[in-house]
C-alpha cells in the first residue's frame, strides 16, 4: 500500500502555499506603500483631512 503523505509531497504544497502568499502579499497597496510609493491607496492616505484624531476618527462635536 502506497502512503498518502509523503515528505516531498507535503513539502511542494507548503512550498506553493508560501509562493501564493508572497505573490498576493508583494502585489498588495500596503506594501508599496511601505517601499515608498506615496501613490498607492491604502487606508493610510485616505484618511478624512478634517479628522481631530491621526488615526482619522471624527471630532466628537461632529458625532450623533
């Protein structure tokens, strides 16, 4: 009988899962963000100019 989980096989899916998380992870708008790229949109940059609070909370006057 042939064993299902073979070291080298589990060891290509775990290399191939890493592969898919690099990619969507070097892709993403936060990471250029993070190299540099002022340009990217990200919720870093679309903040509200009219916030009272950095992480762009709204005034509590302006609250209901």
């Amino acid at each position: 009988m042939q064993a299902a989980y073979r070291r080298s096989r589990i060891i290509a899916m775990l290399l191939a899962i890493l592969v898919l998380i690099l990619a969507d992870h070097l892709s993403s708008p936060t990471f250029a963000f993070n190299m540099g790229d002022g340009h990217a949109r990200t919720s870093l940059n679309q903040r509200d100019a009219n916030a009272c609070a950095p992480c762009g909370a709204p005034c509590p006057s302006t609250r209901e």
